[in-house]
C-alpha cells in the first residue's frame, strides 16, 4: 500500500494550501477529476451511454455496500442526504400509536427538518439534550417510550465534531421498539462503520466530505428486514421494481432499497464518487482513522498549549476528524487562516479542523502557529 504522504501526492491543493477542511468539502484528488473527465469523454464519443451508467450505478451502490459492511440490496443511491431522509420520512407510518420521533440538539439542519415536516401527519417531535457536547444518553432515555417511532442521531456533530455512541443509543431505542436512524455525513470515510456491529435501521450520508468526491451524491441504508415493509410516497420511476416497465397505472416499488431513490440517476457525479469510494476503500477507513487521530492529538495539544479552548470532546474516542476551537470571531479567524493559506471553516462561533489522510504533522503546525499568531480571535 502507497503511504499517506503518497497518497497526499494525487491532490493538487496541497502545492499551495494547507487544506483541512474536509467536513465542508474533500480535497479534489487527480482520480476524481479525471472521473469527470471521463464522464464528457463519453458524452462527446459515446453520447447517451445509458448501459454504462445503469452499470456504473451499481458498482457505486456496491462500494457503499463494502464500506458500511452492508448487501448491496441495502443501499439506495440517491442525490444528497437530504434526499435520502426525505425518501425515509416518506415512508414512516404513523397510523398506529408510535408518533413520537426522538432527533437531537446536535442535529443537522436537514435531519431535525425532515421529522418537523411530518408533524402534519400527526407526528410529534421532542429533542434531545447535549450534555458537554455530546448527546446527553439520560435524556434519550427519558425521552424514549412505546410511542417512540425513531431515534435520529448525527454520527459526528457537524457544529462541535461530538461522535455518538451509536450502540449505547441502539440498546436504548431498542428496549423502547423504537426504530433508529444515523446521519453519518460527518463520519463516513473517516470513521468505521460496520452495519452488523451497528444494528441500525437507517444510515444516510453523502459523498463529498470524506469521500472525496463530489456534491450530487447520497446514500441510504436500510436494514433488510425493514425494506419490504416501507413504502416511500417520494419515488418515482427509477425505485421501480422494473425501470423499463414504464407503469402509468400502478407503484410497484424495487423489493431492495432501490424502492427509496427516484429519478434519473446523478450520471456525472457517478463517475466521480466511484473515483472517491475506491480510494477510501484502498486506503481502509480504519488507517484513515488512525492516521488523522494521531493529528488530532498533536493538534488538540497545541490548541491547549496556546490557551485555546477546545469545544469537541477531548477524550478521542468521543470526537471524529473534526476538531473544534473557540473563537470570539468565527469569520475573522478563518479570514485571517486563508491569509496564510490554511483552508478550513467554522459553525456555530467554532473554528472547525477536520484533517483527513491526506492531513500530514506540518499542516497542523501551520494551523498552530496560525492560531497562537491570532490568539485574539480565540475565545
Ligand atoms: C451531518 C450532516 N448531515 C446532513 C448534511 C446535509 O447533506 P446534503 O446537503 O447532502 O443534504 C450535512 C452537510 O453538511 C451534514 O454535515
């Protein structure tokens, strides 16, 4: 295997920036850009190459399948990851006595907005608690009850980089029979994720943070006991049982998780995440894991060495690639880092480092220095 510095080589930002902002946007690999590339190549020789793309399609759903340790026949490949919980909330059923959908105050927007739509089909949506950063596990616990439809949890915080103790939250949405869903957005890519240990019902998330790749992509797992029993009411004709069918009188959905997309697959992204997954599969996320972990300490040190505050969580089984730092002026920090051409970005008054494999020990002295230079826009 190539080393991470080799690695580094196939992205071009890195001969003129310290770019470690992958919780906004991958780095753009040479692989994905030539995925591209190849996409207009085939536009321009081949013209409408449908057979190949339908093809293409299902080598992407199987790459998320290899990464998440999930069946192929569990992953719907769609537009974003907002498509994808819309596509879930689309299929709850709230005609029995289960109306109470469980999210979080560390969820993102779109997560917590897709349980709030569905309060005119009579659903009722209470959030829970963060306690130091992290989802406060007692307040799940009372929250939970046998009206409890769902527990929706973000794997990683995209405001503080807090990571979730997925299986404690499944042992209890599970004791109540509720159903569970993780938005894995800020995980993916850069921390393991494995179906069988997680036992959740659903995962959403997208490829164009630690997949590397491209906005125009999302995913969706759904556990295989749950998928004949969902109906999404957003479809359309690609979650067909067969595409070709062109039914006008019936909805007859996919009997694999196919049910959950809808149109006309995002072709050219396609070409790009393929790209993206086959790199973090090479690689293995539990290396990337490693790899940037031992960033995180060097930088978590330096932060605390030059009297930052550090708002993730500092114990490293708690956090994912994200570290978050205090600051008095979110913008101006950032500003004043993309002066010494460090990339990275801010939420919530917190400057957010989000290191990837591609991270090395001199990107996180230069964010250090950059830090103690500007020690009064931290908080
Ligand atoms: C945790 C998390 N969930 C969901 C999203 C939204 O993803 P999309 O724009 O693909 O719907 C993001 C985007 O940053 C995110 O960080």
């Amino acid at each position: 295997m190539k080393t991470m510095a080799e690695y580094r080589e196939h992205f071009p930002i890195f001969k003129n920036t310290v770019y470690i902002n992958s919780c906004s946007y991958a780095a753009l690999s040479n692989e994905v850009e030539n995925a591209f590339l190849e996409y207009l190549k085939d536009r321009h020789e081949v013209g409408a190459d449908w057979i190949n793309w339908c093809d293409r399609l299902e080598r992407v759903r199987a790459l998320f399948a290899k990464l998440l340790g999930a069946k192929a026949d569990e992953i719907a490949v769609t537009t974003s990851a907002s498509a994808s919980l819309s596509a879930i909330s689309s299929s709850l059923d709230f005609s029995g006595t289960r109306k109470k959908i469980i999210t979080t105050d560390l969820a993102f927007p779109t997560e917590a907005q897709a349980w709030h739509a569905l309060k005119k089909h009579g659903a009722e949506v209470v959030h829970v608690k963060e306690k130091n950063g992290m989802i406060d596990l007692d307040d799940l616990e009372r929250l939970v009850d046998d009206q409890t439809l769902l527990v929706a949890v973000p794997l990683v915080c995209y405001r503080n980089g807090a990571l979730a103790d997925v299986p404690s939250i499944r042992n209890i949405a599970r004791s109540a029979g509720a159903m569970i869903l993780v938005d894995a957005y800020q995980g993916v890519g850069a921390v393991p994720i494995d179906v069988e240990q997680w036992d959740v019902d659903f995962i959403v998330g997208g490829s164009l943070k630690y997949l590397l790749s491209t906005a125009g992509v999302g995913f969706l797992y759904v556990r295989e006991g749950l998928i004949e029993q969902s109906q999404p009411t957003q479809t359309g004709w690609f979650a067909q049982e067969d595409i070709h069918a062109m039914l006008i009188h019936d909805n007859i959905p996919a009997r694999n998780a196919r049910r959950f997309e809808q149109g006309t697959p995002s072709v050219p992204n396609l070409y790009a995440v393929e790209a993206g997954l086959t790199m973090i599969l090479e690689i293995g996320v539990k290396n990337i894991r490693a790899h940037v972990a031992a960033l995180n300490e060097r930088l978590k040190e330096g932060v605390n060495r030059i009297g930052g505050k550090l708002m993730s969580p500092e114990n490293p089984e708690h956090h994912g690639a994200m570290i978050t730092i205090a600051s008095n002026d979110e913008y101006g920090l950032v500003a004043k880092l993309a002066e010494n051409d460090i990339i990275a970005s801010s939420r919530d008054g917190n400057l957010r480092i989000s290191a990837h494999f591609y991270n090395n020990n001199h990107d996180i002295d230069a964010v250090i220095g950059a830090l103690e230079a500007n020690k009064s826009l931290l908080a």
